[in-house]
C-alpha cells in the first residue's frame, strides 16, 4: 500500500516525500509542476505530472496504485495574489479539492491529511490561538482553505471518508540534507527574502510597517520549520490509519518572532549587515499570530524538534547559499 502526496514537488510536500521515504513508506507523487518543482521529488518516489482538476488523470492514477491514504499540498498559497485572483483560488484550491474527493470517494480511498492556514483564524481574539478560536479570515487564501475544511467535513458525513486539517504558521527552512528547500516564484516570504541580501540579490529588506500594537511595532509570527512541518503530516496519518476521527491541529512552535527579530537573527546567523527600511503595511497582516499547539502534541504525540530560530534560520542559509536560485539553473 502507498500513500499519494499531491503537490509532492512543492516546499512544504517535498520535505514531507522524503521524511515518508525516510521512515520507509512507499510514496506516489503527484502534482501539476506549475509552482513545484520535479528536482524537489525524491528520487525513490512514483512520480505521476498531473494537474487535480483532472478527474480522468486522477482515476487512472487510483487505478494503477494501490492508495491507502492521501496527503494533500496541492493548492495555491499567495495571500496578496489572492486578494487579486480570487477565482484562481477557488478553481485550484477548492474546485480541485472537489474533484480530489470525488475520485478519492469513486475509489474507496477514506483518508485525507491536508494543508490548512493559520489564514483560517483571521484577526486573532487572542493569542495563542487555539484551534476552538473563531475563524474568520481577511484573505481570500485563507477563505479557501476554511471552505476545503467544510467540504471535507460534509464529505465525511455522506461518505464515510475521514480527514485531518493542519494548520500551520509560518513554514520555513530547510532539509538538513541540503538538498531541498524553499524555492518560489516570485518570493513573498519573509526569512528567503531577507536571506538575498546576504546572497547578493537584494540590497535590503523592506519591513512592512513598523507601527504595529507590538513591543518593536513590526509583526509577531510563529515560525515553524518544514521538517517539523512534514513529520506532523505523518503522525496525522497514522492517526486517522488508527482509526482516529476527523481533527484539526495548530502547527506551530508557540512562540512569537517580530520581523526585526527574525532580521536580527539572520544577521547573526549569515555574518552580514543587512540593511532594512522601513516601508508600508501590507494589506490583510494581523499584528500577532502565535499557535497553541498542545492538541497536536497530546493528540498526535508532535514534538517538533526545531524550536529555535537561530538553528531554522541556519537550515534555510544552508539551503538558499547553495542554491541562490533554487532549483533553477
Ligand atoms: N514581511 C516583511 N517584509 C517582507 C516580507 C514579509 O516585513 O519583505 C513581514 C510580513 O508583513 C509578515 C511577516 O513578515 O508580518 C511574515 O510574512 P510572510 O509573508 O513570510 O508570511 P505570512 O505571515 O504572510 O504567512
């Protein structure tokens, strides 16, 4: 029995492909290839190009493989793209969620472990954020998302199929192998942006607004790291392979990094100045998202290992050092 990722050869599923491999699962891999990339899928991984809209592809991958459950990266994941394009976002992330699940329940496979986002909760009430919190998001990315968990939950209730939603915080840096990491295009996030300075492609960093109700004024994120990301998508599995009911899980480290701190940090890290200036909000940022994650550590048993910044933001230079590209040439 296999389990299939889709969305296999992007950042987050490429790790979570070779922690599977690692722990000597059979895996099938399948995505579209327009934001992954197929240097990221491990190389002892079935790799199948297909794009989740495609029913028929899918059928026929259901056909050839023998599925016992389903991780789920397949989706588009730019908040301000989101805000421009939202029926891209509908399309690729719901409608193909939809078709996913209507091959998914054709074929008698009932588990799915997906990609939620912290984007679900919106504005915080409180923080940290429990998963009980009330979701009200203030992007069309994080809408999609919540809406893929109310069609897995209606889902469930007709067809029996059983599913589990993490939702993560900030993801971020890379395998201790070297050999994947965090590569999109166009780069939006936070610490790969701040790591092209010291890599000679960027001179400074814009910090998006610094009047913020925290105690530097810039934004407060819990930064989690991929790997602790990708174990926590195996435990869910083995949850739901165990009988486990339908659940949703915060992942995150519980603690808060402002931006000037993660700055401060790969200063320290890279040994280079970093130059920073201070520029505009950016639409839709809550000032503080900050994860409880005691129900994924006392229900699933996550202890996610990387829990200081120095040692994530340490893994993602390793990373974007050696490949100042990514997997481009
Ligand atoms: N940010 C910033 N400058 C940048 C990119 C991001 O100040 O060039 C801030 C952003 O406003 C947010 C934090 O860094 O407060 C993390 O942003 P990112 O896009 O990495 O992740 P998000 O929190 O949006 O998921």
């Amino acid at each position: 029995m296999a389990i299939l990722v889709l969305g296999g050869a992007g950042y987050i599923g490429s790790h979570t492909v070779y922690e599977l491999i690692e722990a000597g699962r059979d895996v099938v891999v399948a995505d579209n290839l327009l934001t992954g990339f197929k240097e990221a899928v491990h190389p002892k991984a079935r790799f199948y190009q297909l794009d989740i809209r495609d029913r028929g592809a899918l059928d026929t991958l259901f056909q050839a493989e023998n599925i016992e459950g389903v991780i789920h990266f397949a989706a588009s994941s730019q908040v301000g793209e989101s805000m421009s394009n939202p029926l891209k976002y509908y399309d690729n992330n719901l409608y193909g969620t939809m078709v996913l699940l209507q091959s998914m329940v054709a074929h008698g496979v009932d588990k799915i472990v997906f990609s939620s986002t912290a984007a679900t909760y919106g504005e915080p009430e409180q923080v940290p954020i429990l998963e009980t919190d009330r979701t009200q998001p203030t992007n069309c990315y994080g809408e999609t998302k919540l809406s893929m968990e109310h069609m897995m939950n209606w889902v469930s209730k007709a067809h029996g199929l059983r599913y589990v939603a993490l939702r993560y915080f900030n993801a971020c840096g890379a395998h201790a192998s070297g050999k994947i990491g965090e590569a999109h295009n166009p780069e939006t996030h936070l610490i790969p942006l701040i790591l092209q300075v010291p890599n000679g492609q960027r001179e400074k960093i814009s910090v998006f607004g610094d009047d913020y109700p925290t105690p530097d004024g810039t934004c407060i994120r819990d930064y989690i790291h991929v790997t602790d990301l990708a174990q926590a998508h195996i435990l869910a599995l083995d949850y739901l392979m165990k009988g486990g009911d339908n659940n949703v899980f915060n992942l995150g480290n519980g603690v808060g990094f402002s931006v000037n701190e993660v700055i401060e940090v790969a200063r320290a890290v890279t040994g280079h100045p970093i130059p920073a200036e201070v520029s505009p909000r950016r639409a839709g940022d809550p000032a503080q998202l900050i994860a409880s994650s005691e129900k994924a550590k006392s229900v699933l048993g996550w202890k996610p290992q990387y829990d200081d910044l120095n040692t994530i933001v340490s893994s993602a230079w390793n990373w974007h050092k050696a490949h100042p590209h990514g997997y481009e040439k």
